[in-house]
C-alpha cells in the first residue's frame, strides 16, 4: 500500500518566495531591496554633482585703479560683471576691469547701483569686491549671469537702523558699511552652492542664510556663519536675561544689608 503525504495547496506567489528565500540562505547573497538601493544612488548622484559642480577658476591678483586723466587700457582680459535688483527690474552691465586695470567709469556705475536705498548714499567699493563676484561665477560655470543684489552699500544711519528694528541680522561692524559686502542669489542656482563656490576662493567672509535663501559675500576677514533667525533670537533671549540676573535690584540689596 502506497502512503501519500498530504501537501497544502499554496498560492504561487508563496511558493516563489520560499524558492527565493531558500536560494538566497543557500548562496549567501544578499539582494537589497529597491528601497536599500536608492539612497546610496542618491548619495552617489549628489557627490558626483558636488564634486564636478564647481570649475578650477583662481582669484585674479589684484588690480590697478588708475588717474582719472590716464587713458583706458585697450589690450588685456575683460572682466564683466552683471547686476541686478530684481524687484525693480534695474540692471547694470559694464566691463570692470581690463587686464590688470580697473575701468573707473565702470566702477562709478557699479557705486551708483549698490548704494545705499534708504538714503541713496553713494560709496566707492573695494573693486576686489567684484573679482570676487566676477570669479565665483566663473567657478559656477555661469560667466554671463545676473547676479540679484538684495543689499549693497549701506550707509552708518541705516546699519544703526536696521539694528535698532531687530528685523535684520545687521552687524555692529558690518561690511556693508565699509562698501566691502553684497547680499546676493544667483537665479538657478541653490543657496547652498553659491555659498560652496564662495567658501572655495577663501577670500573673505562668507554668510549663509538658509530661511531666505541668499548668501552674503565680502572681502573683509575670512569667516563663515550659518545663520538662523530662532537661535539669534534665543541667543538676544538669555542676553536680556543675562544682563537682568546681573542687575541689583532694591530687594536683593536691603537682604544683602541684612546679612
């Protein structure tokens, strides 16, 4: 007499995965799942594009600003640099610098632009200002683009007055005020890039602001900062009260006499 086990009829899709689940305990392999697989594309991708995102583009030394009577250099490399402000749809497109001279007439116009919207007081700017702005986009690979200006020179009374209204993260000693800094976006290109490709010259300081999403560019010090507007105001917080736990009161000095 023939005996027959009695086999539980399972749908395919069981049976296939113990095949699989069997294949895999024998072998040894291990096959991630697509879910497994997709951060470490994605990391590759993003190392790949950082890695070939900014060009080998060096500071140019720096120049000459030369007599108003001298003539203009005809022969030499031209650097220009555009700005605009795109709130007001004004622009200003001017060669900056030829060669190893800095174009004066060029230099008054870009002045004019940056100069301070509260009061339209004008300054003169350290030209290596615009070799920075003019480098970091060779480096990004954009030699043509318009760069967004959210604020150029600023003028004392103004600085004084954004500090006053504690809506800004204006600096007792900002650079805006000695016409060294500008507060910028480049359009299609992150925030986070621009701050990269400014970083990579070490040419001054460099401020990033996540929220708003610009970068402020100078060529005073060199430093760097991320700021945050809710550990700027928790930081101002324990200032304040800081100064009141330092601060005698009428309370506290009679209990003090009495001991």
């Amino acid at each position: 007499m023939i005996l027959r086990a009695s086999v539980p009829h399972l749908p395919f899709a069981t049976v296939r995965g113990i095949a699989i689940a069997a294949f895999v305990a024998l072998t040894g392999i291990l096959v991630p799942t697509a879910q497994a697989r997709k951060p470490a594309a994605h990391a590759h991708s993003r190392l790949h594009f950082l890695a070939h995102a900014l060009l080998d583009v060096a500071l140019p030394d720096v120049g000459i600003v030369p007599s108003p009577e001298d003539a203009p250099p005809g022969e030499g490399e031209k650097y220009e640099i555009k700005l605009m402000h795109s709130h007001t749809g004004d622009m200003v497109s001017v060669v900056y610098r030829i060669g190893n001279t800095y174009v004066p007439e060029a230099l008054d116009q870009l002045n004019q632009f940056l100069r301070d919207s509260h009061n339209e007081e004008v300054n003169q700017y350290d030209p290596r200002t615009f070799d920075l702005l003019h480098t970091m986009l060779a480096k990004l690979g954009k030699p043509d683009a318009a760069i967004d200006v959210l604020s150029g020179y600023r003028s004392q009374e103004t600085n004084d007055e954004l500090r006053a209204s504690g809506t800004t993260n204006a600096a007792e000693h900002s650079q805006h005020i000695v016409a060294k800094a500008v507060d910028l976006r480049l359009p299609g290109v992150p925030a986070p890039l621009l701050r990269d490709a400014a970083l990579s010259l070490n040419a001054g300081g460099v401020g990033y602001y996540p929220k708003s999403q610009f970068v402020h560019v100078d060529v005073g010090p060199v430093r760097k900062w991320t700021y945050s507007a809710s550990h700027a105001h928790r930081h101002s917080h324990r200032s304040q009260l800081s100064q009141r736990s330092h601060r005698p009161t009428r309370s506290r000095s009679r209990h003090a006499h009495k001991a």
